[in-house]
C-alpha cells in the first residue's frame, strides 16, 4: 500500500487538500458553547396556593402530588420545598434519561393527582429544565438622578421607568433573532385604591359588601348582538367595563333611597402597589432584564446586536443608566480563546521540541505540515457529528495533539533510520512507515481504549466525557492514517528537493540533542537498573501498596476547585422584617463590599421572574451577587460578611454558592458536603423552635462545623369567634372583608383600560394591627325588618394568638424532614457518626455531594480496571502471547503511584479530571513500552543475542520514545499557567499526566527491560 501510495504522489496530496480545505471551512461552521449540550435531568413542579399557609400546603396539595410522582419511571430523587402560598417540588433522573418523555409522564401524573386537590388549587406549573434557560447575562436599568428616592418625583420616575422597561426595552430586545426571551423583575406595579371613608359609609349606611356589589356590576361585559337594518347588518356591543380611574370616580350606589357617587364616600387614586420585593444594582433601585440566548445561536452576534439596543437607548434616553452583570459571555471568550491558544502554544512548544532532536528543518517541517493537516481534518468530523467546540472537546484536542504527533515522529524517525543505513529513499519510505503500521495501530487502540468505557460513566460524568473521548478518538485515528498515508509522501517530496545554498528548507542545526550522547546516556542507565537488579524490583514491588496508600491518603471531590470572583449570598434574617428594614440591612451589607471595591447587586423580597426554578424569596430574604477585581478577594469578602451578619444578626441564616451558570447548574459544584435528614418519629406534633435551635447548638459543638440553620416564621393566628358571630348576627365574609380591606389586601375587580391591566383594592388607612381591631366597627343585621342596624368593635369579635412554625417546609422521598446542611467537611464518616450520637430521639438519614463523589470514585476505578483489561487483550492479540502485554502494563501502579503523590504535594484533590488524567495517562504512557518489545522481539527474531537485542532496541527507538513522551508533555504544559475556567479544569488532569508521563517514560526506558530480561534470561 506504502509503494503504491508513493508513486501516485499528487493524488494523495490532492486527496489530503481537499479533505484539509473542508475541514477549514467546516471549522468556521462549528458552533462554540461553554460546555457540551446535555439536556440537564430535571423537571420542576411550581405550585401556587394563594392565602395558604405553608403547613396546610404541604398536607393537602404537595404531599398528594408528590406521592403521585414518585412512581415517574427513571426518578432518581424527589426534592420539595413548601412555604406560605408557594412550593417548589424537584424531580431528579438519572443522566441519559429523555426529559420530553419524563416531562409528558409529569403532567400525567398531576392530573391524576388533581382529583384529589382543593378545588380552589391551581394547576400546578411544570418546568423542564435546560442549559439554555439560565440567562446569558443580566442587564440593570437605574436613573442616574435617584439621590432621594423617597420624594414623589423619583417615585413617579421609577414607576415611568419601569413602564418604559416592560413596554419598550423588554420588547425591543426580544425582537433580536439571537435572543428566546427577557425576563423581568424589580417592576413596581399600580393599582387603583379606594379607601373608604368609614364614618361617610356608617351615615349612609352602605357597607362594604354594597360597596364591592356596585364595583363588579358596573364591571361587566354582556357581550353583543347583530341586528339588520334593510341590506346591512350592525354589530352592537353592550359595555360598561371600567377603564379610566374618572369611571369609578362616577360609580352611581342607590341606598334608602338615595344615590351617591363612589367619589363621594372614597378616595382614589392610582398608587403603586404593596411592595415584596425589589431589585438593586449598585444599591440603586433597579429594573433587571435576564437576556436568555436561542439555543443555536452565537454568543457572540448576540452580544453585539443587543450592545448596539442598548447604546442607541442610552444616548436617546441620557436619564437612563444601563449595566450589564453576570456576564456568561466573558467567561466564553476568555476560557475559549485562552484554550486556543493553549493549543497553538502546545503546537509550537511541539515542533520546538522535534527541531531539537531531529537537527534539521525538513522533518520538523514534514511532521508539522502533518499535524495542522490531522487538526484541520478532524474539524470534518465534529461538523459531520454535530459536535461543539467547547471546554471539554477543546481540552480532549489539547490532551490529543501531543498524543497526534506521535505518528508522525515514529514514521519519520523510523525513516531516517533507514536511509542511515544506506536505503534509497523511496525503500527507507517503504521500510520505515510499514514497519510500524501495526504496532501505532496497536498504540493508537490501546489509548482509545482508555478513553471508551468513560463514556459509561453513569451521571454527568459519562456525558460530560463523551466529547473529550470524541475529539481524543478522531485526533488519534485521523493523525494515524495522515501519518501512514500522507508522511511518507510528504517525506519523499521535501526530501527529494535538491540542496540549494542559503536555503531555509536545508537548513542544518546543531541539535543540541546528540544522537551518541542519548546513547550513552541510555546504555549508562540500563547498566545501572541492572547492576541494582534486585533494588529495582523492589521499587516495583513496593509501588503497588503505595498507590493504594496514596489513593486512601488524597483529599477527594467531585470537580476540581475553580478559583471565582463571582459569589451569591442567600440570606434569611429569620425575622418578621418588611422589605424597607430588609433593604436597609443589605445596604449595611454592601457598605462592607464597597472597601474592597465589589460590584454588587441584590435581589431582595419576592421576585416575578417567570423562569425561576429555584425557590422564592419571602420579604424577609434577600439574595446578593458580589464581584470583586481579584479570585483573592473572595475569600475576605465572604468572611468579612459572614462575621458581620453574625455580630449584628445572629438569628439570620446565611450560606454562600457561586453563580448559576450552565457549569455550576450541570456539576452543582455549590451542593452541601453532607446535608442531616431528621424524621420526626412523633407525627402528631410538628417539631418546635426552641428544639431545634438546640439540636443545631449541640451539633456544632459535637462536630465542630455550624451547620446551616433553620428558619422559623413568627405567626399572628387571627381565630374568628363563630359563636359571638351567631350572637350578635354577624356575617362571617362581612368580617373576613374588613380585615382584609384592613390590611390592604382586598382586591375587588379589574381596571380594563385599553393598554393596561390595574388591579382595583379596597383598603383601609394605615395602622397597627390593634388599632385595627380597636377602632373598625362591623355592622349587625337587624333580627327584624325595621329596625336599625348596630355596630360593635371587631376585637369582641376575634382572638389574636401568636405562634411559631418552620419557615420551609422540606421533604423527599421518606416524607418531611428537618435538613442540616454541613459544608467544608474533612472527614465525612467521623461527622456523620457524631451526629448520630446526637440526634438520638431522631430518625436520621444522610444526603450530599459525599455520597455521589464516592459513587463517581469508585466507577473510576472499576473503569480503569476495565481499561487494563481492554489494553490486555489488543497487546495479547498483537505479540502472540499471554506474558509479553503484563510486562508493558506492570508500569502502570508505578505511573499511578507517581500521579496521586505529586497531586497530593500539589495540593490538588483526587476529582473526576485528575482521575480521568491518570486512566489516560495509562493508555498513553505504555506506547513507549509496546515499541520497545516489539522492537526487542524483531531483534532476537533475526537471532541476537537477549541483552543485545535490549541495548540495540533501546537505542533504534529511544529518539522516538523521548521526543513522543516529551512533545505529550509540552502539549499539556501550557495549561499549567493559565487561569480561565478550561485550564483550571483541565490542570488537575496536566499535573497527573506530566508527572505520570515523566516517571513512565524511565520506566519505559530501564525498568521494563529489565522485567524482560528477568522472564526471558533462562530462553536466552
């Protein structure tokens, strides 16, 4: 095939640029993403329940449903959090399962459940989640003259503001083709009032119940009727909807007689509504848009259409000030970018590298040519599969491009070797590439090997990995045939170029590599492992309990830790606080940011984001996003905060997380070391304050870790006396409408006008609760017809008890739990056993990220086992024998030996990248092994003698081994010193790699002749 290959050389190369040429543009084609796109498994149910207490909640609407989805098929855990007129149930699968069937069976399951549900219930709300409802970035909208926000003028500006926001900007931006949708919060909404004047009323003699009559009745559309005139017809419309606050002003109520207008008894006035919640940015108040992406759009065309939306409004609207926050699209570019050049870095580094050792321009040159042809190439292959180019199939391309020149070197050196010898340089072509096309084939598998059964990895793992064990695959393979097939045509052409003076192409170096001195240097070491023979053995003997040592010894975690500048604090100051108290607090809390320069934001009370997945925030929450300058500063910031909150507040519960975005929803890098599940064994009785702050004291001095704590929800219970209403012929709905119209909560109707919808309320003046009770009357219905109805105060009407219940209700699969959050844990079993001893009136139960880093541990290990197993099986089928391919994989416990030490001294985990690091690196490091024997078993073939045939084999391929070894090493190198989000996931797998490799290629080298020698001396 060589032969024929070499005398048709412009076909090939035709061939090879035509395939080069495709690959190029397809390269442009490709979309870029932050990571691959895995649709997450979990679906979320919203159920509303309004003026519903979180108890009762739970134990009509939630439980029911959530006993109903617990038989979805794939269900992997049940989740759900209740609190007053709201609750959030997760449900979470198992990675591979296909969300739009889960997603049908959901819905299934609730109208099921809906049978057994308060009619008054809404159907509860089903959210499928995916990577590309978490929005790209959030944009802010304040005014720049908002110094005294109380005064009318800045109320009236905002309320304007936020119009502007929802009407124009909102539906602007939407209008982009890249972008899905923009949701919105930190709206202040109007509504039109009416208060009462109670002592008018009490003359007139209306009530309110009158009062609300008279409201809808005059709100109502009867609809049309079509009626014919001669040859036309006339559609005429009966309406007396009302749209203008002037139509209510006008409302006409007949009582005793006589008529009186609605202006007359009330004042009205459109207001902003009751706030719960607000937005701040740079501790103004703000109106937030988060900008979701179309899926298969580019990031980057979006960031520039919607920067030209916002600088056109800016200059137009110069009172507006524009801020974008939480920016996805910086951490692309900077993590894409920074791998690319990363990988032209480990390209140079590479070639380098081969000019060193080979002394002359021409094989560099025919090695690199080689290389970008194989590189270009494989973009082919990511376009025809649908593959992105994103953090992880980028880092599979870098981990690649050291293993991808391997070929090439091998066929080259190999070559050159031949034409030392004497050959002609098509028969050095011929010899040296058909020599080794079967053990790089060999090679080739046993790296890809390694790389297949990770796909089998169950969660996020598996899928993550898919698209590094794809790029690794098409690199290797596409490098191999380019380097069996195109090398030693482009070998024969560059060689075959008559020397020409001053020419770059014949320029000879110096090589500072000498091939004698690499000789000696080899000879030298081998003498040496053979004259310490048994000390060697004993090395190796001894490196297989060092790596289960070692292995036990490692700090473990799920993902390597990524240094941020971003962080989210969750606060719940654990007090009946309203929004005002609750901004005045974060502000105090933002002061403490602004000494160390942070940009910060909040979201504080209840929000009306329509995507919000995760709980909802009450008035007394709020959540804080921080950025600082520097990684550094985090750490400060958070402890600075934290020691505050505690002097100040020491009720408040506070925990920290980083941002969501699609890597933090995917690896839940945020999750709880251990989370304590404690079942209550009494049913009857829900578990009571003072208990549980208790509890939560005694496990921080047992464990010695303050676990997050628990919120509770101070309650004013209003009982209304049924037997006095009896008494005094009182209307229970007459009471229940005052209090609310007390409150301000009564909402009677709607206001239509022609661009908007007003809520229109009745509510009373502001005032305390007792002076409510103290100072409203409620009117009796007179026993008998004439006589004249009395008013007695509400309070001899109603009782007034405090009372105490969790804020959140939690529960799972085993039913409602109380949760203790643990984070920062050393030693996981210890903590676990002393909150048993603790909590022994509890049923406990254990969840958290502990549980499933040590599920993903132990897959990895049982995937390297297959590995080894996998690799046995083509060495055995390529040397003929059952013995040879045990001596290649006994360096392995020496390379993983070699890995967790130096990550240890690191101080770096053993996570899922280190671990993926060191299978590789088993796959790579025994290539050097594979051309070693099968260059040692060719010599005693020919009839060498054994320690003959071991020094002549070292030296025919100990240029190839080192350069193969060194060019994996520089290729990795250059993700040592970058600092974006792929480098730093990517550096723990360089430091397994590197050190595994550098140890691996002298045991290559010394230690597995020896072995050879050891089995084969009595053969010799």
């Amino acid at each position: 095939m060589i032969k024929f290959l070499l005398q048709r050389p412009i076909a090939v190369l035709m061939a090879f640029t035509a395939f080069f040429i495709i690959g190029l543009v397809t390269y442009f084609t490709i979309p870029i993403s932050l990571l691959p796109d895995i649709a997450i498994p979990e679906i979320t149910v919203q159920v509303a329940g309004q003026n519903t207490s979180a108890r009762e909640l739970e134990n009509t609407v939630v439980k029911p449903i959530r006993q109903q989805l617990m038989q979805v098929a794939g269900l992997k855990d049940v989740h759900s959090e209740t609190r007053d007129g709201a609750s959030i149930i997760r449900l979470n699968f198992e990675f591979g399962t296909n969300t739009d069937l889960a997603f049908i069976e959901v819905n299934e399951k609730i109208d099921a459940a809906m049978n057994y549900l308060p009619k008054e219930i809404e159907r509860p709300r089903v959210i499928k989640a995916s990577a590309t409802d978490i929005p790209v970035f959030y944009l802010n909208l304040t005014l720049k003259t908002n110094e005294n926000e109380k005064s009318g003028i800045d109320e009236s500006a905002f309320l304007d503001l936020c119009q502007f926001a929802e009407t124009v900007i909102k539906r602007r931006i939407e209008q982009l083709p890249e972008v899905a949708m923009v949701d919105i919060t930190g709206i202040q909404k109007r509504q039109l009032q009416i208060v009462p004047d109670m002592k008018l009323m009490k003359i007139a003699d209306i009530t309110l119940d009158e009062l609300e009559s008279a409201l809808n009745s005059n709100n109502i559309e009867p609809g049309s009727m079509v009626v014919r005139d001669g040859y036309y017809e006339y559609n005429i419309k009966f309406s007396t909807l009302l749209r203008t606050p002037e139509d209510v002003q006008n409302i006409y109520i007949r009582k005793n007689g006589r008529i009186f207008q609605l202006k007359d008894l009330a004042n009205i006035a459109i207001v902003p509504e009751k706030e719960t919640g607000l937005s701040l940015a740079g501790n103004k108040r703000a109106v937030t848009l988060a900008v979701i992406k179309q899926s298969d759009e580019n990031m980057d065309n979006m960031k520039e259409a919607l920067k030209e939306v916002t600088d056109y409004f800016a200059s137009v609207y110069p009172d507006i000030e524009f801020s974008i926050t939480r920016n996805q699209t910086e951490l692309l570019d900077y993590t894409i970018s920074n791998l690319k050049q990363n990988l032209s870095l480990g390209f140079i580094f590479i070639c380098i590298v081969a000019i060193l050792f080979l002394g002359d321009v021409k094989s560099p040159a025919v090695i690199g040519l080689s290389m970008i042809v194989s590189l270009t190439i494989s973009f082919l292959f990511f376009y025809l599969c649908n593959m992105s180019l994103n953090i992880i199939s980028l880092s599979g391309l870098i981990l690649a491009l050291g293993m991808m020149i391997d070929s090439s070197i091998v066929v080259t050196e190999n070559i050159t070797q031949y034409r030392a010898k004497g050959d002609s340089l098509e028969e050095a072509c011929i010899k040296g590439t058909t020599e080794v096309i079967t053990p790089m084939l060999s090679s080739t598998f046993t790296t890809i090997a390694v790389f297949l059964p990770l796909v089998f990895m169950s969660g996020i793992a598996g899928a993550i990995f898919y698209d590094q064990a794809f790029a690794v695959t098409v690199g290797l393979m596409v490098s191999y045939f380019t380097g069996i097939m195109l090398l030693p045509v482009l070998y024969k052409l560059v060689y075959s170029i008559p020397e020409i003076k001053h020419s770059f192409i014949n320029l000879k170096i110096n090589n500072l590599v000498k091939e004698h001195t690499l000789d000696r240097f080899y000879d030298g070491g081998v003498d040496f492992i053979f004259d310490h023979k048994r000390s060697s053995l004993i090395f190796v003997i001894i490196t297989v309990p060092l790596c289960v040592v070692l292995f036990y010894v490692i700090p473990k975690s799920r993902m390597p830790e990524i240094d941020q500048n971003e962080l989210i604090v969750h606060l719940e100051w654990n007090e009946n606080i309203h929004i005002d108290e609750n901004r005045k607090r974060v502000s105090s809390i933002f002061a403490q940011a602004d000494k160390l320069g942070a940009e910060h934001t909040a979201y504080i009370g209840q929000q009306q984001f329509l995507l919000n997945r995760d709980r909802e925030l009450s008035v007394s929450e709020a959540e804080l996003y921080l950025k600082t300058l520097s990684t550094k500063d985090i750490a400060p910031l958070q402890s600075d905060i934290q020691q505050w909150i505690k002097q100040s507040y020491p009720n408040a519960v506070v925990s920290f997380a980083p941002p969501e975005t699609v890597f933090e929803k995917l690896f839940v890098t945020g999750e709880a070391d251990i989370v304590t599940e404690l079942y209550t064994r009494n049913k009857a009785e829900a578990p009571v304050a003072s208990t549980l702050f208790n509890l939560e004291k005694a496990l921080t001095v047992k464990t010695g870790i303050p676990p997050v704590g628990i919120a509770f929800d101070d309650q004013l219970n209003i009982s209304i006396d049924r037997q006095k209403l009896l008494l005094y012929n009182v209307d229970y709905n007459e009471v229940y409408k005052i209090l609310k119209t007390a409150f301000k909560e009564n909402e009677v109707t709607t206001l239509r006008s022609y661009q908007q919808y007003l809520p229109i309320t009745l509510a009373g003046n502001e005032q305390s609760i007792n002076q409510v009770l103290s100072n409203t009357l409620i009117r009796t219905s007179p026993a008998k017809s004439g006589e004249e109805p009395q008013y007695i105060p509400l309070q001899s009407l109603v009782h007034i008890t405090q009372g105490e219940d969790l804020k959140t209700i939690t529960a799972g699969k085993n039913g409602e739990y109380i949760p203790f959050s643990f984070y920062n844990v050393d030693d996981a079993e210890h903590l676990m056993g002393k909150v048993k001893e603790t909590v022994q009136n509890w049923d406990v139960d254990f969840s958290g990220s502990f549980f499933s880093n040590k599920q993903m541990l132990n897959e990895l290990v049982i995937i390297l086992f297959i590995s080894l197993l996998l690799m046995y099986f083509i060495l055995a089928a390529q040397f003929e024998s059952f013995l040879q391919p045990l001596i290649v994989l006994l360096e392995i416990p020496i390379d993983v030996a070699a890995a967790l030490l130096v990550l240890w001294l690191c101080g770096h985990s053993l996570n899922l990248m280190s671990a993926i690091g060191i299978v590789v690196t088993c796959g790579i490091v025994i290539n050097d092994s594979i051309l070693k024997l099968d260059a040692i078993n060719e010599l005693r073939k020919e009839g060498r003698p054994l320690m003959e045939s071991i020094h002549e084999a070292g030296r025919r391929r100990l240029r190839p081994i080192i350069m193969t070894s060194l060019t994996t090493i520089f290729g990795m190198v250059p993700l040592l010193f970058s600092f974006d989000m792929g480098s730093e996931l990517q550096k723990p797998l360089s430091i397994a790699m590197i050190s595994a490799m550098l140890l691996g290629t002298a045991v290559s080298l010394f230690v597995i002749p020896l072995i050879y020698w050891y089995i084969y001396r009595k053969h010799a």
